[in-house]
C-alpha cells in the first residue's frame, strides 16, 4: 500500500482502476477486511486499548489479537462499519456506487444492486458512508472565496427577500480561481441570515485573510472586524444579474438543485441535509480527480477513521411510533 498523498496512490495498485479490476481487488471477505486494515493502520497495527504499535496475531474469526495486552480487535470496530452482518463486499460495491457515477447513487439503486429486501438497510449504509464524506479537520478556502446563500425546498407563495418558511438555507462558499475556473466548495445548513449564522459559516469555511465578495447584505458587514478583505457587491445598484455578478456561487447553488431533484427527486429531509451537502461537497471538491476509483479509496479511508453512526441516531421518530428513513416518500 503506498502513502496516503495522492501523488503516491495508482490505480490498480492502492485502488481498483474501474469496475472490472474491482473483483480482482476483493474476491473474498479476507481480501476485504485487509484492505481496511491497510486503510486503518497504514503504518502497522496499532491497538485502540493500549496504543501499543506492532504485529497483532490473526485468529480464526477474523480478529486481531494485540501482542501487549491480549486484546481482540476488530478492523471495523469503532468505524462506520462496526456491527455490520452483512459482507463487507457489498458495503464496498456501495461504496463504489456512490463514488464512480457523477450524480452518486439512491438508496432504491442501490437496494436493487446489491439485492437487499430492506430500503431502510440501503439507506443507512448511504448515511453512514455520508457521514465519512467529509474530515473535520479538513482545509479552510483560501484566496478569492464567493459566500451567498441559497434556498433549498419547494415553492413559497407570499414569501420576499431573504426570509423563508419552509424551504432550507444553504450558505455556500466557493473558491474563485479565474473567470471560468471554480476551487473548492463548502456548504452548510444555516437556521437564518443573521449576522451570526453567516459570519459563523464564513469563519469556519474561509481562511482569515482571504478576499471574501459578497453582496449588500448587511450580516456580511462585520467580515473586515474578523480578518477578511471584504469585497461588496451592490446587486440592486447594477443592471447585471445575480449570477453573472457572483457567477460563482450561483453555478454551485445551480448544480446542488439540479443533483438533489435529479438524484433523489427533492426528496430530502431538512434535517439530514447536511449530510446530502456532505455528498455534494465531496464529490464538486474531486470532479477533477484522474480516477474515480481513487475517491471510492478516499470515501473507505475515512469510512475507518469515522465513529459508528447506530440506526437511531440516523433515523427520527415518525408518526404512531414507526421510525423510518427521513426523506422516505411512502
């Protein structure tokens, strides 16, 4: 297994290079826990009970036995995968699913490929690979970023302006490389535009003292007390239109549209949007990569660095005590 810098991964070495090299990869359960250990512990074992680094001893039941302290460890232990009955061979099919096609994948897709009887089971394996999708320590925007917000939901009748009823607020955030050429993109779910809400977001997307534009909004107002160079276009006050003012954002909130009522027919909860965001973020900050096999590499890669997401924290209590999957149309 090579080094975790992009530059030192190949396809067809650390990753499958497409689809037919995939069984290959994984012919059986063995060949996939291996690869999570590789995943997991590229520099050896390490045990999670006494942090000791070295060879573990292989037991028949496919855990690992700690040379230190005797304790049995589970390569899926205290990932995305702890718990799992079913083979991790279709949790990678998922995996690979969800990462090679450019609009991601459904949970009714992938219920269909990989033979499931349950909805439910395809549609947690999706949120908790959702879950993975994004590293919490990850990289702020740097340089020239776009910040606006968009509204995500049905339409509203009798509703102006910024204010809103039902549909949900995504502050958006994207790095301006020239005219044509879009950075990376960081969403989230905001309760409102407030000052708070939005300055929080911009905060923890944008690095200080980056050029942030912006329009007349006055929440934005405070951004040069925070380190930003502050750049305010006056929307109301030119003849242009929004998108080819801050054509940025505009092409980001577009797409995001597109892909939610594509992809999952705008059947998406607000209280699991982020997660959707999550989705879309991680693949727009890759669309450039030179394989997809090498984003499947990176969702597994943090699918073992992720805590357990159990069934219950992912769903919500419905109506006469049934619990189904948020966004679920009946």
């Amino acid at each position: 297994m090579s080094l975790s810098d992009p530059a030192h991964l190949k396809a067809g070495v650390d990753y499958p290079a497409d689809l037919s090299a995939f069984d290959g990869f994984f012919p059986n359960e063995e060949a996939c826990a291996r690869y999570l250990e590789r995943l997991r512990w590229p520099d050896g074992f390490r045990c999670p009970k006494c942090d000791q680094h070295g060879d573990a001893w292989r037991m028949e039941r496919g855990l690992l036995l700690c040379r230190h302290c005797r304790a049995q460890v589970s390569v899926t232990a205290g990932t995305i995968f702890e718990g799992t009955r079913k083979p991790l061979k279709l949790w990678f099919i998922a995996a690979w699913e969800i990462t090679t096609h450019k609009y991601g994948a459904n949970a009714l897709n992938v219920k269909r490929m990989l033979g499931v009887k349950s909805y439910e089971t395809a549609w947690v394996w999706l949120h908790k690979f959702r879950r993975a999708m994004v590293r919490p320590n990850r990289d702020r925007l740097n340089g020239i970023v776009e910040v606006d917000e968009a509204y995500v939901g049905g339409e509203e009748e009798g509703v102006k302006g910024r204010y809103t009823e039902k549909k949900a607020i995504v502050a958006i955030a994207v790095e301006i490389i020239d005219e044509k050429k879009l950075g990376r993109v960081r969403l989230r779910r905001v309760p409102d535009c407030s000052g708070p809400s939005l300055q929080s977001f911009v905060q923890e997307a944008v690095q200080q003292e980056a050029t942030v534009l912006t329009d007349g909004w006055s929440s934005y107002a405070a951004l040069p007390r925070l380190g930003y160079d502050h750049v305010v276009t006056n929307q109301s006050a030119s003849a242009d239109p929004a998108h080819v003012l801050m054509p940025g954002v505009h092409r980001v909130a577009s797409l995001l549209k597109r892909w939610l009522l594509g992809t999952y027919q705008g059947s998406v909860s607000n209280d699991h949007l982020d997660y959707y965001l999550d989705e879309f973020s991680f693949r727009f900050n890759r669309r450039r990569s030179r394989s997809r096999g090498l984003l499947f590499y990176r969702l597994l890669e943090h699918s073992v660095r992720t805590d357990p997401a159990p069934k219950h924290v992912l769903f919500q209590r419905t109506g006469r005590g049934r619990r189904r999957p948020p966004g679920h149309k009946m």
